[in-house]
C-alpha cells in the first residue's frame, strides 16, 4: 500500500465498449480524504446483473464485523473492521440517465455512513453492515444498517 492512499487495495474491472466510470479515482480519493476515511479496498466494478434503467448499482460499501469467533480463520485479523468501497461502472443508457451530480452525493452519503459506522463503537462493529445506493430510473435510493 501507498501510505498516501486512502486504500490498502485498489482494484478496477476492464469494461465492455461504450461502460465508464461515474467518477475518477482522483475524484473518489479527493472525497475519502475530505472525510478523513481509510478504506481496505477501493473497487471500480461492473454491475453483477444484467445493465436495467430501472434499477442502476451506483456504490456499495461493506464493513466486515470484527467480533472474535471459533469459526474464523486464526490468521484473520480480527482486531478492527476493515471497510471497503465498491463504485459501478455504469452503462451508456445509465450514463445517459443517471445525472452525474447523484451520483457523487451518493458516493459522498456512503462515505460519510463508513466514517460513521467506524466511530459508532465496538458494540456496532462486532457485526457486518453494509449499505448500497442504485438510481430507481427518478431518483437514488439507498439501504443499509
């Protein structure tokens, strides 16, 4: 890792002709910075399901919980969560419909529910949490705990 980065892993998915990315990874790296966030992995990926206006994945982020337990690996490091931050990539009609500007404030609303989650606690980071935002073909909506 970089020690300037805001990420311990990056990783980005080769895309069809005509997907981009909503945002660069500058971009996204000047907004954890802004939040003071340090993520194990920043992710650029494709959509799992098939390209739908009615339902467009925007960004997902995922704190693992840390809570000691029998079942987990001894070599798992248990000692803190370890977040991550899955922006999608998104399709030319998407590109077309979803306005640039929802989709960083969806970025920036998952990136502040990560700095959140992370100074809730040792009671809350015990367990998994998660938290996706996609375009409804009107407007974002989100999930997550």
């Amino acid at each position: 890792m970089d020690d300037d980065l805001p990420w311990a892993r990056y990783e980005k998915d080769r895309l069809p002709r005509g997907w981009g990315w909503p945002l660069t990874r500058s971009t996204v790296e000047e907004l954890l910075r802004e939040q003071e966030v340090v993520v194990d992995e920043l992710h650029f990926g494709m959509p799992l399901l098939p390209a739908d206006l009615s339902r467009v994945w925007l960004v997902s982020a995922r704190i693992p919980g840390n809570a000691v337990s029998p079942l987990r690996m001894p070599s798992v490091d248990t000692r803190r969560s370890r977040p991550w931050l899955l922006v999608r990539a998104l399709s030319p009609e998407a590109r077309r419909a979803v306005p640039a500007e929802v989709v960083r404030a969806e970025v920036v609303a998952t990136i502040a529910w990560i700095a959140a989650t992370l100074s809730s606690g040792d009671a809350r980071l015990a367990s998994d949490h998660s938290r996706s935002s996609w375009w409804d073909g009107e407007r974002a909506v989100s999930r997550g705990d």
